[in-house]
C-alpha cells in the first residue's frame, strides 16, 4: 500500500482542510485504484515467520490484525487526525464507545471527573453511572458558567469532560477559557465534537487535549453508519488509549469506516449549507415560539462567543414551546416533509421531543437541572429545499395553534 499522491507526509500535512477532506488519509494499493479500497478482512498473511515476529515486536510496519489495525480504518483515521489538526486519531465503533474509550483509557479508581451538566443522555450515564460504579468521582456542573469550571476542581481532578454546542440545549462552553484553565492544573479536557466537528470549530486550536466523536452524525452525514473516533497527541493515543482499545476491542468495522471517509469528503460542504438553512429556519422559528436555542441567534447568551470559536453555528438547534408534551408532539405530528426522528447531522431534516426520547432515561429532576422541558423540541436542519422547510414548520406550527 502506498500513502496518497504525495507520499511525503511533510507536504501532506500542510494541505489545507478542503484539501484534507478529499485526499487526506488515502493510501493506494497496486491496482492505483481512485477511491479508497475495503478491506473486509479480519487477519493478514506473512512471507516468513520472521516478517510476522518482527511486526509483532513493533520492528517492522505493517497490519497484523483488524483489532489493531486495518487500511481501511487507518485511512479513515489518517483523514480525520488532518481535519482535527490532531497529532493521531483511533476510529470507534460508535460515539459511545468512543467517549468510554476516551474516558475509561486514562481514569482510574480515586479520579475525579468535571463534567457538563448539560449532555448527551448516553454521556450522562457514563458519568453518573458508569464511572462511579469503578471509584471514579464526578461533579456535573453548569458548563456554560466560567467560574464553575475553576470552583468544582479538586486535587484528584484528572479530566474535563464536555459537548459544545450540548445536546440538546445548545449551551455553549468557552474552548479557551476551560482549556486552559485545565491545561493549567494538569488536567485532560475531553470535548465532544459532535455537534460542531472539524468543519465549523476545532477545539485543539482552544488547546483541547482530546477530541471524541460520534461520527455516526455529521460525519457520515447520510444517516447510514454508526461510528466513532477519538483524537488526541501521538503520546496519549499510542501509549495511553491504544493499550486500552487493543485489549478491549471496541473496534470500527471497515465497512463503516469506508462510508464514513466517503462522507468526510462532502462533510464541510454539508455543515455550512445545513448551518444557513438552520440559521434561516430558526430566525422563521424565533418569531412564533416563546423561546429558541440556536447559538447563531442574537438570543443566544453565549451568541458572541459561539460565533467566535464557531465558524457558522451548525445544524442542531431546540425550541421551547408553553404547551408541554401535548403541544410539542402535536407539532411533530403535523410534519409532512420533516421526519419525526431522534438522529442528528442527517442531510435529511429530523425532529425529536429529547424529554420523552434521548434523555427519556433520565430523572425528572436531572432533566429539569439540564433545561429539558416538557415543551422543547430539537431539530436537526438538512440540506432540503429552504422554502419546502418553511412551510412545512410554518404548517406544523399552525396546527398546533402557534
Ligand atoms: C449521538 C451522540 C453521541 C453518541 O454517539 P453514537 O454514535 O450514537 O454512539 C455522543 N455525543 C453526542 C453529542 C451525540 O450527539
């Protein structure tokens, strides 16, 4: 296998993103053929007994396993690392497994863990539930306050743990602030990219440490494969999470590697179309309802700081309608072109009600602390026609008696 056009990683690297997202991370096997190759094989053959020994011992280059490494997935890696601007990167199975892997890789019993309050449901519970259970102490603070990050900070604090924007409430964390405040104490941060990813923020330029995806959203962008990834320097990758995914197994599969690196190549393009046609709907939206959380809006309180580190908003925003459950629902219900479904980063425009589907998990109470209401709905803005949008809202709106 030979790396890409410029085999010469010092040139590659300089490439800019656009170019990155199309070319980075292919390498070509003797056929030259033009898009990546699959690689659907879990093992790999050797010459000699001394070739196979030598890679084993980490004295020669080259794949021994599909748990430790695959083209495929390598390429993947390779194209994500360059849009990161990280030093390394190591694919997931899906976005939880890499925020465990991220996670679990560097934390032991007596650790103590900084998290945002407001999260993904899943991140929730790994830090509520999962970390506990191993002697992992956790304090879930209100990430968009500055001074709860310095005040929640304990001698045996080893990581941050964040999302920016968060789901579902598009509370905004600022990346240089709590960045280097960690970096100053010796802490990890731990950002969640996935409502952002490389096109429109890269936390590492705010001095993240670790970048931890869930590329099953924007990256992929078709609603096709669940995915995920983890970036970080070459030390923390190579030493730090690598003993940990090699022995535990919480590999990509090449397949879903592939069409996740088919999705990279159109994912900029992809995130600032959905992020103006979701600014568009929101300004419709912000007219009608009582309350909109949408970081590109003046009415966000972290408006100015989003657009600072932000380069458009992106394409998840929430609303908060007065009617509750009742009301909220009655809105999906009246989508006609809108689908009624929970993922995020589709090209396709999706809504959800998060109370009673992705933080449906949760305690009332934990709910309420994180601004979940009866009465918000999130929505995930595609790449559909604007004005088919708007009248699609426009109608649901009606119906439910906005
Ligand atoms: C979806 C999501 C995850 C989990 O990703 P999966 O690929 O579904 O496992 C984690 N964090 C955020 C912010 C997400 O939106």
């Amino acid at each position: 296998m030979k790396k890409t056009t410029g085999t010469d990683r010092s040139v590659t690297r300089n490439w800019r993103p656009a170019t990155q997202a199309v070319r980075g991370g292919t390498w070509r096997s003797e056929h030259g053929e033009t898009s990546e190759a699959l690689f659907l094989t879990s093992g790999y053959t050797f010459h000699s007994a001394g070739e196979v020994a030598d890679r084993f011992a980490g004295e020669a280059e080259g794949m021994t396993y599909s748990r430790l490494q695959n083209p495929t997935v390598a390429m993947l890696e390779e194209r994500i690392a360059l849009l990161e601007g990280a030093e390394a990167c190591r694919a997931q199975a899906s976005g939880m497994a890499a925020m465990t892997t991220a996670l679990l890789c560097q934390l032991e019993t007596g650790d103590h863990v900084v998290a945002a309050r407001a999260a993904f449901g899943s991140c929730r519970w790994l830090v509520d539930t999962l970390l506990p259970k191993f002697g992992i102490e956790t304090t879930v603070i209100d990430s968009a306050v500055n001074e709860a990050w310095d005040a929640a900070i304990r001698p045996n604090t080893k990581v941050f743990f964040f999302e920016t924007p968060a789901n579902p409430t598009l509370d905004i964390v600022d990346l240089a602030y709590v960045c280097g405040l960690a970096k100053s104490r010796g802490i990890t941060t731990v950002v969640d990219n996935a409502f952002a990813t490389a096109a429109l923020q890269r936390p590492m330029e705010f001095g993240a440490d670790v970048i931890a995806y869930s590329a099953t959203k924007l990256m992929d962008g078709q609603g096709r494969v669940l995915a995920g990834a983890v970036c970080g320097s070459e030390e923390f990758i190579n030493d730090v999470l690598l003993p940990f995914q090699r022995n535990t197994g919480p590999n990509l599969a090449p397949f879903n590697a592939w069409v996740v690196h088919k999705g990279l190549e159109t994912l900029s393009l992809r995130a600032h179309k959905q992020s103006e046609n979701a600014l568009a709907l929101g300004t419709m939206i912000e007219s009608r309802v009582p309350k909109i959380l949408h970081p590109g809006l003046a009415s966000h309180p972290r408006h100015a700081l989003a657009m600072q580190q932000m380069d458009a908003a992106g394409p998840i925003f929430s609303f908060v309608v007065d009617g509750g459950r009742a009301q909220a629902h009655a809105i999906l219900d009246a989508l006609e072109l809108i689908d009624i479904s929970n993922n995020i980063g589709d090209a396709r425009s999706l809504m959800c009600h998060p109370a009673s589907t992705t933080h449906a998990g949760m305690t009332d109470e934990a709910r309420e602390e994180m601004g979940v209401t009866e009465g918000m709905l999130r929505i995930n803005v595609g790449l559909e026609d604007i004005e088919d949008l708007t009248e699609d809202i426009d109608r649901a709106l009606s119906a439910a008696g906005l």
